[in-house]
C-alpha cells in the first residue's frame, strides 16, 4: 500500500513523503554526553602537547661562546677564571656561574679545562696537593691530571675541554666536549 501511495504521488507530480527518523532522548543524550567528554579531553590534550612540543620549536639563539678573560692574562700556568652563562631550559631562564682553568700549551696555543673531576664531579684544583705538584689535584679521592688533563691515577677519564675563540684580543669559550688534547 504504501508503494501504491508513494507511485500515486509521483504521478502526480507531488513528491513522495519521507518517514522521518527522529532521534531518541537515549540518543540524543548518548550524543551529547559524548561530543562534551571528547571536548573536555581534547583540549587540555591540545594544550598539554603544545606545552611538550614548544620548546623543540623555539629558535636557537646565535653564539653559544662566552666572553671570558684577556689574552695577555693568558700564561702557562693554568689560573682559574670564572663566568656567567645564560642558560634557557624550556621556560626557566638562569645564570649560573661556571669556572674554566685556561693555559697555554708550549705553542702558546690556548685552552680551557672544566674543573669538574672525572672520578666522582668534585672541583679540580692546580697545585692542589704538596705530593702532586704541578697537576690538578681532586682533594675528595685523590685523583689528579696534567697539566693537558690527562688522568693519572683514580679517575677513569681525563678533564673535559672547552671550545675555545680567541678574538679581538678576548678569551671566548663555548661548549664542553671530551678532552682532544690527550
């Protein structure tokens, strides 16, 4: 019958009548409650991956080197000197200061020493100890280097080196890097 009424109606030109499908309450709410919960999850997820991602895509800035000392203050005897780094650590910007132990080899080339002993982090000294003269001396287990940071007894690994820029007359230094001096 239906048929029958539906072939009468596009005979005669009236177009034919469509069942409508409503939606239930128990769809409706079904809908609902689900398009809400992927709302309220989907954002804080959008934030939170922005927030891990944003670091990554921030642009480096342009030199990593350091303005440290004069050459002139340069000898052969390594001396202690000390500076400021600005660190940027996702959101977390500081400036911690950092300590270099900077000679000339016999070439008068310069290079620069982290302090930091390879044994156990302890701070490094030169002419630390009366028994080991002329060589850095770690006073917490006795380790001690050359004057190259060479490691001669108790550490498993020489002193880390700086990247080192000489320019205009200035001491730069830049990052720290496994020793290449030994």
């Amino acid at each position: 019958m239906r048929e029958e009424h539906n072939q009468e109606a596009h005979e005669s030109g009236q177009h034919p009548k469509r069942a409508r499908r409503e939606m239930s309450r128990r769809q409706f709410l079904s809908y609902t409650l689900g398009g809400t919960g992927a709302f309220m999850v989907g954002v804080p997820l959008i934030f939170n991956l922005r927030f891990a991602v944003d670091p990554l895509l921030q642009r480096k800035e342009g030199s990593d080197f350091v303005k440290v000392a004069q050459v002139e203050e340069i000898t052969e005897v390594p001396q202690s000197f000390r500076f400021t780094v600005h660190q940027i650590d996702g959101w977390y910007e500081s400036d911690p200061t950092m300590e270099a132990w900077i000679s000339r080899d016999e070439n008068g080339n310069i290079f620069a020493l982290s302090p930091v002993c390879k044994h156990l982090g302890c701070t490094v000294n030169w002419n630390g100890s009366g028994d080991y003269p002329d060589q850095y001396f770690c006073p917490c287990h006795g380790a001690h280097y050359t004057k190259d940071g060479e490691a001669l007894a108790i550490a498993p690994a020489p002193l880390d080196q700086y990247e080192v820029k000489v320019d205009n007359g200035w001491v730069y230094l830049g990052g720290i890097h496994a020793n290449e001096r030994v």
